[in-house]
C-alpha cells in the first residue's frame, strides 16, 4: 500500500482492519500452503513442459501421484494450473461444423403488425 503512494491508516480504515493487524500481516512469514503451492506450481509447470504442452491436470495429476510419489488431490493440480495459466492441449476434438442456411426467412427478423 505504500508502494502506491495510498497512507496505511487510510488503507486499513477503508478495509475495516487495524493498523497494526496490517503490519503483523505483512511482517508475517508465509504459509506452509502458499509455500507447498508455490512449490507444486513448479513441479506442474516442469511436468506440463516435459509433455511438450500436452497433458491437462488429470495427466499431470496422474503423473505427480504415481511417478513423483507427491499427494496431491486433482482439484488442487487444478486449481494451481488456473492461477499459472497453463492447459492442456485439445487434440482430437472436431472443429464446430457449419449450420446449413436455408432459405426460410428468421422468424425473429419478420416484420410485426400492430
């Protein structure tokens, strides 16, 4: 907040806490999840890599748990690699084909009487 020219006292009113709740927060060393995920994120992104940009969370799920030996649940692989950024490819899928035009007239475009 001070980085932003915004003064503390300012900043914590509008945020309904205290100014020194504000300052314990961020003399506060992180914690064990947001190490352990900042960690995973970058197991993902070495695992997503090595696929050459292929594998999704499921794959990658597959591959912490079985050849890494990491617990890790599929939802937290998700979620990790929302917040990065990174997906799978979509390989196999069918483009969208078009729809045929007839040449009814759209029943949305007619004219309306009064």
């Amino acid at each position: 907040m001070a980085q932003e020219g915004l003064p503390v006292r300012i900043a914590a009113s509008v945020l309904g806490v205290t100014e020194s709740g504000y300052f314990a927060w961020r003399s506060r060393p992180p914690s064990a999840r947001s190490v352990r995920h900042t960690w995973l994120t970058d197991v993902i992104t070495a695992v997503h890599a090595a696929s050459n940009g292929t594998y999704g969370y499921r794959r990658i799920h597959e591959e912490l748990t079985s050849r890494h030996g990491i617990a890790v649940s599929r939802g937290t692989v998700q979620l990790l690699m929302r917040r990065a950024g990174i997906r799978g490819s979509l390989r196999g899928q069918a483009a969208p084909h078009p729809v045929p035009t007839t040449g009814a007239p759209d029943p949305n475009e007619r004219a309306i009487r009064p």
